[in-house]
C-alpha cells in the first residue's frame, strides 16, 4: 500500500467519523451539547489547517459532479451566503490570489444530483482583502439563525485569518451525509 | 473738493454694491450645519460604512455618520446626545494590526467625540441585537471568535468594565440593568450587571422552542415589559423578568389555518416591528416555500394589536421588503426599506397609508 493510499484511507476514514457523528450528535444530544461539540470539532479544523483543503482533493476525485461552479445554482452552494470565490480569481475550492482562506466554517447539507446523495459542504471564507463582490449568492437551505452558528451564514466567518474582512466564500465537500460507519 | 465729493459718492455705491451683492451671493466658502434636536418619527438606515440620520416627518436628510467596515448597527442614546456604534479598524483599512472600539458620535455635529477600546472579538456583521444600551448607562458588544461574549463599556466613565462569557447564546437584548439573550438550545439567558457594569447574576428560561423544528429568529424588538420573539412558523413568544425569572408567555400564531393553506410565511432580516404605545406589532409577510425561505423579502405587511392577538389589515407592498420599523411615538409611522430600489416608504402604522417615500436610502434600519 502506498503512502497516498495510506492517507486517502486515513481521511477517508475522517470524513466519515465527521459525517457519522454530525448525525449521532443530532440525534443524541442537546443543542448546547451539540454546540459545545461543534465548537469543538470546529476548533480542531482551526488546528489543522491542511485537513478539509488535502480531504476535498480526495473527495473531488470520488465525487460525480455537474454544473458551473461559478453559478449559484450550483449544487454545493445550498447554504452558501457571499460572492464565488470561482468569480474572484480562485474557485470553489481555492482562494484567489492574495487572500487568506478562514480556518472554520459554516457546514450545509447539498444534494448532488449527479449521484442522488447528500454531502456536507464546508463553507470557508477567504479574507483579508476588499470583498470581491462578484456573483454574489444568498441560500439558506437548512440554514440557522446565529445562536446556531455551525449552520449560520450571517455571521463573518473569517476566524482563524488574520484579517477578517470578507473577500469570497468556498464550497469544499467534506464527507457523504449519508454515512454511518467508519471505513 | 468736487472731486473728493465724487470719490466719495463712488466709494458709497461701490460699497452699496458689495451690500447688495453680499445679500445675493453665498459666502464664498459654505458654512457646516448642526443637526437640531432628535424629533418622534427619526431613524437611522445603516448601509456600508455610512450611517444616514432621517427624519421620517419630512423626508430629510439630518446628517450622515462615517462607519468602520465592520459596524453592523446603531444604537442612539438621545438623553445623552449621542449615537453609540462599534467598529473594527486596520491599520491598513483591510489588514495590518486590528483595532476594536466603540465609538460615541455627538448628535448635533454627527461626529464621533471619544472611543473606548474593546477586545477584538465583536461581530462584524449582523443587526440591531449586535450591539445594547444597558440602562442608559452600558453599551453591551456582542463577541463571536466563534466562541461568544459580550464586551460592556461604561458610557458615563467611557471605559471598557470587562467581557462576559456567553457561550452558546447571541445577541444583547436590554432589559433593567441586564441584558437577554438567546441561546442555541431553544432557551433564553438574561445576564445582570452591578453598577460598575460586572456580571452579578444569570437566569435561563425554560426551553421554548426547537432550533431543529421551529427555530426563533435572532432579531428581536422591545416590548412595555420585555421583548417579542418569533418563529419562523409564525409563533409570538414574549418574555420578560418577574420574580427573579425569565417568564415566556403563551405564545399565539400570527397565522390563521387560511393564512398557512395559502403558504404565507413571516420573512426579512427585520421581518418585524413594535410600538408600545398603540400596542401595534408589524409583519412582513410573504408567499410560498419552507423554513429555509425565512430571509425571503416580504411582499406584504401585515399589522396586529400585540395586546388582542388580532390582525387589523394588510397591505401590498410594491417595492418588497426585508427591513421594517415602527416609531417609538402614539401616532407612530412604520419605515419599510425597499430591495428592489434603494428607498424607504414612510407609512401610517395605524392605517398602512403611504406618507412618502425617501429615495437613494437603504439597509439597517433602526429608530430613535
């Protein structure tokens, strides 16, 4: 087994934890609960920056995908809220030149229609420039008011940069909605 | 001597001249206006970094207040001749070493006087529930990093008195020397401060509603006694404090089985409004989709009696609207901001009547 293979079952393995206990926890436990967790979880992302940037390469090359990225219309974009990064010199999955890219996120439920499932998408802000303004979008599918932050689109989302002034935001899938088990 | 007489009667009508032309000409550097005092039907509209001060009376303009990038509302402070605000700044207006401060603007000059240094934490987008006026003596910042506290400034000492950890719960509500807030567990928590603006106590309410099923929007208005929440399915929960508790009343739907047959659904970002003195509560209103839709701009406003639980009228709204506010007076105006053109519509609250419209105006808006 090779190196990459190693890691593309390690992450793979994550995605799945991730996606299984977003589920069991909101299943299982309360809200305050689920938000101390999810602080947490989220917390974790901040510590290791590399992680949703190495699992989107792994999930784009499993993901049967269709659609302009660059339209709102686009499947990962159901709770999106801000311009497309694709629109400002980056794309959905990269910042543009120059920005920084936030180390939490907002998370969305989308449905691919190109596979019939549900994925978790992890909306990241780039920051640290003047905002972009190009192909502005505002979806709130399973979105939720601030006091709910995981799923909350209307708050600035630019921690973990060093500047939070907004620039554009990413779509970055993160795991199947749909699985429970560990790989 | 005849020739001085006539210097004289030239030096005299040149002199008549510059008279008459001082009376027709303006200075030849215009002079800068101070705003009068703050009438009933003003308001504040914040869009960007710029904060427009209006008078709904007249349509006029009073004065304009110069924002941070990062300051999402206002919060005026008549008594004492001030707007509060809160911003964020960079050395390099988009990076370089981050400042927070809240700022106190003078009312009659619109400029700001002073500023106290917060932690850099505030939120740097939202509404109205971002940022309190505690008892006419705090301003209260709410901080999200994500994890939330609120900064409290004293406004009389103008010093920053410390911050509180809130974790799981938005917004500054005032109510008393304390403030509300809501949390992520369905309940409200309502903090209280001593007189030197330190937390001395902390009450959470019981859980009133479902994030999952039917969650409250995070914008609220005041009431006589406390404030007014509602869900995005059109539930009116009111609460206030007795006896050292956090009481929420029955709640009562705002929709009949007609209304939710006919896929009406309450939406905006503030999708309602209050006036204590009549009792009048407004919402906007629009048709079709789900939960998600709760952002939707409002095709209608609809008015209630918040004391008989009962809808007085409805009226179409030609520019759809996600912002509205009712006036503080007891014949107060409601102010709806448009979306698809930049102005606001003044209306009698009591009958929907349009007054006016104000052009080139939108965003946040908010009364005195």
């Amino acid at each position: 087994m090779s190196g990459d293979d190693m890691l593309g079952r390690l992450f793979a393995g994550v995605d799945k934890l991730a996606a299984g206990t977003s589920r069991k926890l909101a299943r299982h436990t309360s809200r305050r609960s689920f938000l101390g967790r999810a602080g947490a979880f989220m917390a974790g992302l901040g510590a290791f920056p590399m992680l949703p940037v190495y699992r989107e390469a792994q999930a784009a090359s499993v993901v049967d995908e269709m659609g302009d990225p660059n339209s709102c219309e686009y499947w990962r974009y159901c709770a999106f809220s801000g311009s497309i990064c694709g629109c400002c010199g980056g794309s959905a999955t990269t910042c543009p030149p120059g920005s920084e890219v936030a180390s939490v996120a907002w998370v969305g439920t989308c449905h691919n229609p190109a596979d019939g499932r549900d994925y978790l998408i992890s909306y990241n802000d780039c920051c640290g420039k003047s905002s972009c303004g190009r192909c502005r979008c505002s979806r709130s599918e399973g979105e939720k008011p601030v006091y709910f932050p995981s799923k909350a689109n209307t708050i600035l989302w630019c921690f973990g940069a060093k500047s939070h002034a907004y620039h554009c935001t990413l779509g970055l899938v993160i795991g199947r909605a749909d699985s429970t088990t560990l790989g | 001597m005849v020739l001085r007489a006539s210097c004289l009667v030239l030096l005299g009508a040149v002199l008549s001249l510059a008279a008459v032309a001082e009376q027709r000409w303006d200075s030849i550097r215009g002079a800068i206006e101070t705003a009068p005092p703050p009438g009933p039907h003003w308001f504040t509209l914040r869009n960007g970094h710029t904060g427009h001060v209006l008078d709904a009376a007249t349509g006029e303009s009073q004065g304009t207040l110069t924002l941070s990038l990062f300051s999402p509302a206002l919060r005026p402070h008549v008594e004492a001749g001030m707007v509060y605000t809160y911003g964020s700044f960079y050395t390099r207006t988009y990076y370089g070493d981050r400042t927070d401060a809240v700022i106190f603007f003078d009312l009659e000059t619109m400029s700001p006087v002073d500023e106290v240094i917060i932690p850099p934490k505030a939120a740097g987008i939202g509404h109205s529930g971002m940022i309190g006026l505690i008892d006419q003596r705090f301003i209260g910042v709410w901080n999200i990093t994500p994890g939330m506290s609120v900064s409290i400034v004293d406004v009389e000492s103008r010093t920053f008195t410390g911050e509180i950890s809130t974790p799981g719960c938005a917004t500054v509500y005032p109510q008393g020397r304390g403030f509300f807030m809501i949390c992520g567990d369905g309940a409200l928590q309502y903090v209280s401060l001593d007189e030197t603006g330190t937390e001395n106590g902390r009450l959470r309410s019981r859980t009133f509603f479902s994030v999952e099923d039917d969650p409250v929007f995070d914008y609220s208005v005041p009431t006589e006694h406390g404030w007014v929440f509602v869900s995005l399915e059109g539930m009116v929960f009111e609460a206030r404090i007795e006896d050292d508790e956090i009481v929420i009343e029955e709640p009562w739907s705002i929709l009949s089985e007609t209304d939710r047959a006919d896929g009406w659904r309450i939406s905006g970002r503030q999708p309602f409004a209050y006036n204590a003195a009549t009792g009048i509560f407004m919402t906007l209103m629009h048709q079709g989709g789900t939960q998600d839709n709760y952002k939707e701009p409002g095709t209608e406003l609809w008015a209630f009696n918040l004391r008989t639980q009962r809808r007085g009228y409805r009226t179409e709204l030609d520019n759809p609207s996600r912002n509205i506010a009712l006036t503080r007076d007891d014949d107060p105006v409601v102010l709806v901001v448009g979306t698809e053109d930049r102005s606001v519509d003044v209306r009698q609250a009591r009958s929907g009547r349009l007054l006016r419209t104000i052009e080139e105006v939108g965003g946040l808006v908010q009364v005195f």
